[in-house]
C-alpha cells in the first residue's frame, strides 16, 4: 500500500505534528520556567528580536498554537470532503514541498546556531523563531495546496 497516495494519511500526518507543536506552545506560554529564561534584559541591539522576546514574554505563544490547531483542522475537514487520492501531479508536488522543506530547515538551522553562540541569551527565542517560522510556512503552503487541489 501506497502511502503517499492517501491524502487522509498525509492530514492525519500534518495534523498530528500540528498539535504536538500546539500542545508544547500553549502548555509553556503560561508557565513561570518559561518566562523565567526569557527574563533578561535587552542585551541584543535588535528591535526584532527584543520585540520577539517580549512577544514571547506576554504569552502570545498560545495563540499561534491556537492557529495550528485551526489550520490542522482545516486541512483534515478539506481532505476528508476529497474523497480522491492524490495523483502523480499532487504526489509529485508534495514531494517538492518536502524537499523546500528540508533545503530550508537546513540553512535555518546553521541561521540558528549562529544566533545562540552571537548572544546566546537569545538561544530559547532563536530556537523557538526557527520553529514557529519553518512550521507555520509549511502549514500554510500545505493548507494551500490542500485547498487548490479540492478546487479541481
């Protein structure tokens, strides 16, 4: 059997991972430990990453783990309405997406271990940036693609 094929197993897939992230996200927005490693004082000459912090600091974590959830949910309900599994032309373009996926994760992270060891009271912020940013631009490309190809 042909996994790749099935665009409920490829949701449920995406789905799941959503959620863990969402979980983690809204479970340490909240908690002390957290906002006790993001108090420091603006050590780093960057408007970016200060406001980064702060918006970490504030518990605004939650709400993009809310988001995932609301994509996750979206991107299930649109591929349980297609009932179709995934031609070579959506299997062939997931692929793609995969592989843009892991090229980018790939020159993010060496992005990310310069940034800890530049101000490494930043690394909790720097890592949680790479995350946020790598997963909600495959959840929201997914989505699209997800949408584009019930159209049809």
């Amino acid at each position: 059997m042909n996994f790749t094929k099935k665009n409920w197993f490829h949701a449920s897939v995406i789905a799941l991972f959503s959620i863990f992230y969402a979980i983690v996200f809204i479970v340490s927005s909240n908690s002390i430990e957290f906002t006790r490693l993001l108090n420091h004082a603006t050590t780093l000459n960057s408007g970016f990453w200060n406001n980064w912090s702060d918006f970490l600091k504030q518990g605004n974590l939650q709400y993009i783990g809310y988001l995932y959830i609301l994509f996750a949910v979206l991107i299930v309900i649109f591929s349980i309405v297609k009932r179709r599994d995934y031609d070579e032309y959506q299997r062939s373009l997931l692929g793609k997406g995969i592989l843009a996926s892991g090229i980018a994760m790939m020159f993010l992270l060496p992005l990310c271990l310069l940034l800890v060891l530049s101000d490494s009271n930043y690394s909790v912020e720097s890592i949680l940036f790479l995350i946020v940013a790598h997963w909600s631009i495959l959840l929201i490309a997914d989505l699209v693609f997800v949408i584009r190809w019930c159209r049809d």
